[in-house]
C-alpha cells in the first residue's frame, strides 16, 4: 500500500483557557483564539484530532477537576462538555484556535455565538492522533461544516503535487471558506438552499483508480449512508475515515 495509519495516544490533560478573540468567519461559523500559559506542551498531531472543551454554567467558575486513575475527577454536577477541532495551534504564542459552527441551539454553540475575549473554558486532550503515513494516490475529504475545521486542516498540510478533492455540504455560498494549500486541490461547495447534499453526491461519486484515501465527518445517519456506499464502491475499510460528528436531534452524542 502506497500509505499506513496508525494511531498515537497522549497523556490526558485538562488546561483552562481565555478567549482572546472571537470573530465570525461566516455567518454560521465562529473562530475562537484561546490563549493559555497551560497550553504549553499542547500536542495535536492528526488533522482529525479532537479537544474535548469544558464549558461553564453560565454565571459560574469552571471547577478544575482532579486526575484519577480513569481519567479526570470533576465535582458534581460535570460541565458540560463537546469535541471540537484544534483547527490550528500556535505553540510560541500559545494560542488555540477552535472554529464553532453556531446552529440553533447547544451549549457549545450559544457559548461560541457570545464568547467575548476573557471569558474561561476548559480543555481536554487530544488524548490521541491519528496519522496517515505515506502519500495515497488520491485524497477525497468529505463532510459538513462540522467537519471543516479537520478538512482545512489537512488541505493545508499536504504536500506539493498530492491529488485532492474536498466536498463540503454548507447552507449557502457565503459558508465557503478559502484554504491555502500545495495541494492539487479541487473544491466542491454543496448548497443546502440549492437543494445540494452529501447524500445526492454520494449517490453519483465514482472513485478513481489507484489506492486512494477517504475521510468522512458529518451526521450520523449520513456518515452511516458514506459508509455504506464506499463499501459498495469496493473502497478497503482501512482506507476510510469516517466519523459521526453529531446526531440529529440528540444533544452531544459522544458525551462523557
Ligand atoms: C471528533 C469531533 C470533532 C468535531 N469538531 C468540530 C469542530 O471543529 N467544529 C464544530 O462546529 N463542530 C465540531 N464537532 C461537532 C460538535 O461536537 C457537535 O456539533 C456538538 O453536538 C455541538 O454541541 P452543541 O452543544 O452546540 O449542541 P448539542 O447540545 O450537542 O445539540 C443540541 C441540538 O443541536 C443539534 N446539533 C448539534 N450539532 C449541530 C450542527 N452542527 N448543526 C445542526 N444541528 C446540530 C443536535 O442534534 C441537537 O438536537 C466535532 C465532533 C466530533 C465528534
């Protein structure tokens, strides 16, 4: 195979973080700056790597946890917490940021649609990375808006000449981002005003030949839809990534 992945586990941490800046990117999308001087020894070597953020009840200081042998101890009641992307890090200044897609309500996005510099979140991990060694032939990264923290992230980091093609579902052209990258890049906007999906593209994507790597982060049910017609593309199980990164109607599936 003309690439490997394999996965590499970190010390679990909890660091409290500032917001230094909050600005719109897009109408729907919220970059976050977080500054701390615990963001030292901050590690997050895969671009699908994920921070478990800590959020305070309104009005209230986030308690520090304890650690434990499982992992951390926190008083009771636990904030409450989300996965989130480390969409860039800047270890000399310190600096953190996370992008927030703000729908219609969750702790996580309301938190995100009024952070104003100062105020105080916890962060946890990446307690481990995943690496994609090699150069695959092709690169196909797909996903909602949720995912284009993780899809920036590795267009930004592939090398001179890699093959890629990134299709992002958003709500309207005003959601598109514009990445930097060496890549042979090809960029496909999905419109949800213009009645364009994951799902119908999915229906008609061929891939193309060669060994080729898929990554794939959305809703649940349509992750497990990706899943299902890759498999019947005859695309190897080790050469996709897919990941539920949030579940219709169900407020953080992968609280813990
Ligand atoms: C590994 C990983 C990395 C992630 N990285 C990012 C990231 O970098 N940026 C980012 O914005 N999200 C990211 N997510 C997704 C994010 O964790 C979820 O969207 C999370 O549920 C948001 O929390 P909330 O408190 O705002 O909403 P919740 O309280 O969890 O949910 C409240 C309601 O909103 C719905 N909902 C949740 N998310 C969305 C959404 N995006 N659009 C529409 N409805 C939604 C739920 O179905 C529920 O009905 C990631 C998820 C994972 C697993």
């Amino acid at each position: 195979m003309s690439f490997s992945t394999r996965r590499v586990r970190h010390d679990t941490r909890f660091r409290r973080a500032t917001v230094k800046s909050a600005e719109n990117l897009t109408p729907r999308m919220v970059r976050i700056l977080l500054h701390s001087d615990d963001l030292e020894g901050f590690t997050s070597l895969g671009f699908d790597d994920h921070v478990r953020l800590f959020f305070p009840q309104p009005g209230t200081i986030l308690p520090i946890p304890q650690p434990g042998e499982r992992g951390l101890i926190w008083p009771d009641p636990q904030p409450s917490n989300r996965d989130y992307t480390p969409r860039r890090f800047n270890a000399d200044l310190l600096e953190l940021t996370i992008d927030f897609v703000i729908h219609e309500t969750g702790i996580a996005s309301d938190w995100a649609a009024s952070a104003k510099p100062g105020d105080v979140i916890g962060v946890g991990g990446p307690r481990g990375s995943f690496i994609l060694e090699g150069a695959p032939d092709w690169q196909l990264l797909m996903g909602d808006e949720t995912a284009l923290p993780a899809i920036g992230r590795r267009v930004e980091e592939l090398a001179a000449g890699t093959k890629a093609t990134a299709v992002i579902e958003v709500e309207d052209e005003r959601e598109e981002q514009h990445f930097e990258t060496r890549a042979e890049l090809q960029t496909i906007w999905l419109h949800r005003n213009k009645s364009q999906s994951l799902s119908t593209y999915l229906e008609q994507v061929e891939l193309p030949g060669g060994e080729g790597f898929v990554f794939f982060a959305a809703e649940a049910g349509m992750v497990a839809a990706a899943r299902e017609r890759f498999a019947r593309l005859g695309l190897p199980s080790d050469s996709l990534k897919a990941a539920n990164y949030w579940r219709k109607g169900t407020a953080d599936a992968h609280e813990h």
